[in-house]
C-alpha cells in the first residue's frame, strides 16, 4: 500500500466530510433563523406526501438529540439511515486503504429494485389516512 496515496485518500475524505458539515450547518442556520426551507414541490403540486418528504426535518431532530420527533418525520429513511451510513464508512475505509480506486462503485441492480420497490410502497402507504404518518 502506497504510504502517499493513502495519505491523500485521507486529507481528501476529511476535506469533503468538513465541506458537507458546513453545507448542512449553514442551511440548518438559514432555516432555524430566516425560516429558509426548501419546499417539497411533489407536496406542493398533488397534496401527497412523497417519500422523502419530512427528511430535513428529521435530520434537524437528530442534530438536536430529538429521536423520538426524528422518526415521526420520515419513519422509511430513518430506519435506513444506519445501514446508508454504515456503507459510506465501509466505502471510504476501502477507498482510504487503496482497495477500490472509487468510492462509488456499481450498485447490484437487485438492491435498487428492492429500495425502488421499498419507496414506492412507503410512498403510497404514508398517504393512506387510516395510518396516520
């Protein structure tokens, strides 16, 4: 393993996740203090709730410690949030390591079809008034 590649894999990993916390942060100031939110336009244009819908939301509850208001936000990818985030850690421990050249590699077609197939079904479930989402 090379000592200087896997130095700059490292420097490069640490200054992208230092970019996205500002970017987060700095939105999550924008919307507490100016109430600056980004609308969810399938919201907007049908009424419905889209699978996403409540996803800022819950990402701003589990900043603050709130887990019990995170998952009333979006209850889907809350439960995926965990296993999304365990496997940008295990892709960056390969990509940091030198034993993928990327840290995005091809996604097997069958766990698309599976979270496609999940996000769907969330989407019309969280709608149906007799659950109460």
């Amino acid at each position: 393993m090379n000592l200087v590649i896997m130095k700059t894999r490292i420097i490069k990993t640490i200054i992208t996740t230092f970019i996205l916390i500002i970017i987060f942060f700095t939105y999550y100031y924008f919307h507490k203090v100016y109430d600056f939110g980004i609308p969810c336009l399938f919201h907007l244009i049908t009424g419905f709730n889209c699978p996403g819908c409540g996803v800022t939301r819950m990402l701003f509850s589990l900043v603050q410690g709130d887990i019990k208001t995170a998952f009333s936000y979006n209850q889907f990818l809350f439960i995926l949030l965990p296993f999304i985030l365990i496997y940008i850690i295990y892709k960056v421990y390969l990509y940091i390591l030198d034993k993928e050249d990327k840290i995005i590699r091809k996604i097997p077609n069958y766990i698309w079809y599976i979270l496609l197939t999940l996000t769907i079904l969330w989407g019309i479930v969280r709608n149906i008034s007799y659950f109460k989402f």
